[in-house]
C-alpha cells in the first residue's frame, strides 16, 4: 500500500488506512522531523518507525501472532510508543494496563484478558537495545480489535472494555480539532485510557509528542512554552493545579501557541474552568463528556459554556441523549435522572461486567438534566449516590460546596453506614499546607451552604492526594474505609 494511499495532502490519515503503517507514511513525508520527544532524548519519524519494526519482530520471536493480546503494563517512555505500534504491527492487540496495580487487581485483568504476553517494568525484552532484530517493515497484519482498556468502574472490581474497531484508522482515533504536525505536551499516564487514546495515534497523524515525565504544573507550563505546543490535552485536576499556580509563576509562561485545549475524564470545577477562560481564547477550550466504551458524548466551547456555566454541552453528531427516571420513562427538562446515550453503531463489549442499557439506549451510570436548549448537566454518578433516610444526596454537589471553601485542595464525600439512616455522607478532605480548617468550622461553614440532609456527618483530613493523575477517585475504596471505621 503505497504512502499516498495512506494520508491525504494535508499529511492526515486517510480512514481505513491500517495504524500499522502509518509511522511509515509520517517517516515518508519528512524522516528527520522529530516525532516523539522524551525525558533523556528524542526519536524522529524514521527511528520511530524502524524501532517499532525491531518491536514487532521481538514480539513474534515471543511468539505473538495475529489477534493475540498483549498487555502493556510499563511506564511512559520511548519503549511504550515503540511497542504499541510494534504490536499493530504482529496483527495483535495491547492492553493498556497500570504498572501501579497491586498483585491481586493485576492478576484479575490477566485472568480477563487471557494474554498471550505481558510486558511490566521487569520485562527483558525492555531492553533499548534492538540490534538483534531487523528494522524493515513487516507484511501487513491488521488486528481485529485495535485496543483493550481496564477499568475499577465505581464498584472497583476490574473488567475490560474492548474497542470492537480493527487497527485501521476511523473517527475514534481523531483527536478534536487536532492536525497533522500538531505539538502536544502528554501530561498524563499512557495506562488511562484518555491518554492513550490521545497520544498514541496523534503520532500516526504526525504530530510531534513531548513525554514530560511525571506532571507538574509549572513544568507543564515551561514545557509548552519552550516547544510551542499548539494542541493540549489536560485533566481538571492538572487544570487546577495549573490556574492555582501564584500569578506571577502563571505570568512567567507564554502558552499562546495553544490554539486547542481539550479537557475530559471528570467535571471541571467552575472557578477552575473560569480560570482558563481568561489564561486561553475562549474559542479555543472545548470540554468533552464521554467515556472509553464511546457511547456517544457531549461537547461544549468555552464561550458557549459562559452563556450555560456548568453544562458538558450538546449531543455531538450522530448521537442522542435521554434522561431517564428509575422506572424507563423520559424526563422533562430541568429534572435529574440517569443519562443514556443511543447512536446506530457498536462501540465497545465488556468482559467482566454488563453493559447498562434500556432497549437501544446505553448509559455510563452518571446522573443529570438538560436545560431547555438541550445543555447537558452532570450530577453525579448513580452508584454514588448516596440514599440516607430515603433522600438522594449526590456527593459531587457536596463536594463542590467544600472546595470552594478558602484553604481547601481537594474532597471527596462518600457513604458511611448509619444504624437508623442506612448511610450519610462523609466528607474527607485535603487541605492547603496553610489551610486552618477543624472539623467544627468546616461543617459550621456548610450549614450555609448545605440542606440538613446534604451535611456530612463528619470530616476526616488527610495530607495524600485523593485523586490519581488522571483526576479519578476510586470512591468505592473510601466507602469500604469509612464502613471498616465505623
């Protein structure tokens, strides 16, 4: 398949044009130009593309073959980017999986996943020596499935969600408003499913990725600034990091290039989506509401999110949205309920849990409403919600009332068991290193803030992060803690 065949005149991908070859296609316009920028160094198009070559043929002689399942369960670096492509390459599958797991969840996805290899941070064939291995190109094998996710899922029991599209390039790769050449700055782990999902095959669009090891906000800063990234991806808690950042470390950094900056994966705290609104164009933030299965998703632009503060958007093209009450039948606006996503096409198969569905409809678990021009708004997700004494309490309306208090950096509300009530919320709470908050003035500052039944019945305050890199809680875990404290 020749390279014209591959990508149009612009340099992108042209759909059905297989991800195996797409390194080759990039290499093919301009060999030199740096593709993927690292820690310790940087690799161009034309070394990309032959150590992806060498990854391949280090994987068959592994005995990797044509829609096997590799799980990729390393770091970010240069070895990563190199074996995921090196995998479409063999005609297999990765599975992007934490190298942070503990044995036990690790073990239940290798029991899911049935792979054929598995690669973690002990793995010999880490070796960035690939001398032994020719770096021609492969005859084409195109994987069935082009990529496995993991998931705790809010019950914190572990399944995958398989993406059912064969390794060939198609809408679900695109990144928005992303174009050839773009230069991105990842700040997240290869493991989430949003980086991935982003970075991987923004290189197969030729865009040039700079690795910035683990995320700091000044660092993030600097690093956009110095290779004047023009497309961004982040996470409201790196957003959040980055706008608390002291003024004059914010007016230090130029990040004017940046003529796109999508945000996803948790909602955005207003004060913080403000923030943005006045360091970036408006015009140029856009938030996108969704998930790894695809079911469909919403969009929204910053200035139209100042016109309808707090919504996700609208349905994108091709996809329709319902709310739904407990019993199937659909919502006016304005009234909460469980939000469900219908488009024609498949977008995912789960094993290890079932699907949420009525009828064509599919649902993510999360709870909301839509206004009356149809603008999505998130509540909180179902099954964290907490019932006490009959009356639904959403955690993310309470938590959103702590972290607007002064001194405050972070909360998470979830369930603890009551003998009368069934279950009350429970605030836990990080502050600032000058944060001066007690139980008492915390809770005696939400009485004017809070219904009775919203109030947490407690605070507990703890100095480690309550949320990983990618901004996600795993509230399950804190719901078990404050049962076995109880």
């Amino acid at each position: 398949m020749t390279h014209d065949a591959l990508l149009d005149e612009s340099g992108a991908a042209k759909l059905g044009a297989p991800l195996a070859l797409l390194l080759a296609a990039q290499a093919a316009r301009d060999p030199q130009r740096i593709a993927l920028t690292l820690t310790d160094g940087a690799l161009t198009r034309a070394e990309l593309e032959q150590r992806s070559n060498q990854r391949a043929r280090q994987l068959q002689q592994a005995g990797v073959g044509h829609d096997d399942v590799v799980i990729l369960a390393i770091p970010n670096g240069a070895a990563y980017y190199e074996f995921v492509y090196g995998i479409w390459k063999a005609g297999a599958t990765p599975v992007h999986v934490s190298h942070k797991l503990t044995p036990r969840e690790f073990d239940e996805i290798v029991a899911l996943a049935q792979p054929k290899l598995t690669l973690h941070p002990a793995s010999p064939l880490l070796s960035p020596d690939l001398s032994a291995f020719a770096d021609a190109p492969l005859p084409l094998s195109v994987a069935s499935r082009w990529k496995i996710s993991t998931s705790g899922g809010s019950t914190g029991r572990p399944k995958l969600i398989i993406d059912p599209n064969p390794a060939l390039w198609g809408i679900e790769k695109q990144g928005h408003r992303r174009v050839p050449d773009s230069i991105i700055v990842n700040p997240g782990p290869l493991y989430h499913s949003a980086p991935f999902g982003m970075m991987i095959p923004a290189l197969g669009e030729g865009c040039h990725v700079i690795e910035m090891g683990r995320f700091d906000a000044e660092s993030y800063l600097a690093h956009v600034e110095r290779h004047r990234a023009t497309w961004a991806f982040l996470v409201p808690t790196m957003m959040a990091r980055i706008a608390r950042l002291p003024p004059e470390v914010l007016a230090r950094y130029d990040i004017s290039s940046i003529q796109t900056l999508v945000h996803m994966a948790a909602i955005c705290p207003p004060d913080v989506k403000r923030a943005w609104l006045k360091l970036l164009p408006p015009e140029t933030i856009w938030e996108i509401y969704g998930g790894t299965e695809r079911i469909g998703s919403t969009i929204i632009r910053g200035d139209e999110w100042l016109e309808h503060p707090g919504s996700v958007g609208r349905p994108r093209q091709g996809v329709e949205l319902q709310i739904f009450d407990e019993h199937g039948a659909p919502l006016p606006s304005g009234e909460v309920g469980e939000i469900y996503f219908r488009r024609p096409e498949l977008t995912f198969e789960y094993i290890g849990a079932d699907a949420r569905r009525r009828g064509e409809w599919r649902s993510f678990g999360d709870m909301g409403w839509l206004d009356k021009e149809g603008y999505l708004y998130i509540a909180d997700r179902r099954t964290d919600m907490i019932v006490t004494g009959g009356v639904n309490v959403f955690p993310a309306e309470v938590e959103a009332q702590i972290d607007a208090l002064p001194g405050i950096h972070d909360s998470i509300v979830a369930a603890a068991p009551h003998a009368d009530l069934g279950a009350v919320p429970y605030a836990v709470v990080q502050q600032h290193p000058d944060g001066r908050w007690t139980e008492a003035t915390l809770l005696e500052a939400l009485r004017e803030r809070l219904a009775p039944h919203k109030m947490p019945r407690g605070v507990r305050f703890v100095d480690e992060p309550l949320r990983d890199e990618s901004g996600k809680i795993r509230r399950a875990a804190w719901r078990e803690r404050l049962a076995q404290s109880s």
